[in-house]
C-alpha cells in the first residue's frame, strides 16, 4: 500500500503544479493584455494629439498670413490677436498629450516664440519678416510631426531650434 499512496502523492503534487502554473499563465496573460491594451490606448491619444496638432498648426500658418500690420490699437489687429490666442489654446492643449517630450517642448515653444513674442525670435534668428516667420515656424513644426508619425528622427530645424533654445532659457532657473 505504500507504493500507492506515493504514487497517489506524486499525482496529487503534478496536480498542485499544472493547476499552479495554469493560475500564473491566465495572470501573466492578463497583465500583458492591459499593458497592451494601455499602449494602444496611448498610441490613440497619441495619434488623435497629432492630427489636431496638425490641423492647428495649418490654420495657424494661414492665419499669420492674414495678420495685420503693426499697428496695434487697431480693432483689426485685436480681433487677429484673438483669434489666434483661440488657435495657441487648442495648439498647446493637444501638445500635452503628445509622449515625445522633445517634439511637445518644441511644439510649445513654437507658440510662444512663434506667436505673441515673434520680436524674440526674430532677433534670435537675424530675421525682421513676422508672417513669413511664423509661417516657417509651423511649417517646421508641421514637418517634425509628419516625421514622428513615420517613426523616424525629428529633423533639424532652423526657426523652430531658435524658439526650442529661447524658450529653454526663459524656463531655466538662474
């Protein structure tokens, strides 16, 4: 009898394992789900911040165009001021959900250099032309996100780098 009963144990100990590892197998395969359903999540965000970023980025461009001279007690040059202070809202709004710190600080630069103190960037970069600057600025910006949704390197850039280092010292403690 001695003979069964330890076969009867070692078939209730290959029980205990197989019910054992079942047990960690469905816990490791839900733990790896959520984390992939949290990256595609994230990925989604991710994706619906660049379309918007885009889009604003377009309509800010267009918009600078039509920005009137530099006489600023004119009603006309309050309402463009506006309208784009609506824009920068959206703008930086959707950039806080973009996941590449970089591109997010560079996008944020570009409209706070690009937009509402051009002066400084436009003694930054040895450049007096505002509308075309601003433009450049969301063209750059515009590339740079056409390059992260490729997956690929973000580029250098020569107006949207010059707003990224001023608004990098403007930030810096001293």
């Amino acid at each position: 009898m001695r003979i069964e009963i330890a076969v009867g144990l070692i078939g209730l100990g290959g029980a205990v394992v197989g019910a054992l590892a079942a047990f960690l197998g469905v816990v490791y395969q839900q733990r790896h789900q959520a984390r992939l359903m949290e990256r595609e999540r994230r990925a989604a965000l991710s994706q619906v911040a660049v379309d918007a970023l885009l889009t604003d980025l377009e309509e800010l461009r267009r918009h600078a165009w039509v920005r009137p001279d530099e006489e600023r007690l004119d009603p006309a040059w309050t309402d463009w001021s506006a309208e784009t202070g609506v824009i920068l809202a959206r703008l930086s709004l959707a950039t806080l959900r973009l996941p590449h710190p970089e591109l997010r600080e560079m996008i944020q630069a570009a409209g706070v250099y690009g937009f509402g103190n051009e002066d400084a960037l436009q003694e930054a970069v040895g450049l007096r032309a505002g509308r075309p600057l601003m433009a450049a600025v969301c063209g750059e910006a515009q590339k740079c996100l056409g390059y992260y949704l490729r997956g690929e390197s973000i580029p250098a850039t020569i107006f949207l780098s010059a707003a990224h280092d001023l608004y990098r010292q403007s930030i810096t403690p001293r």
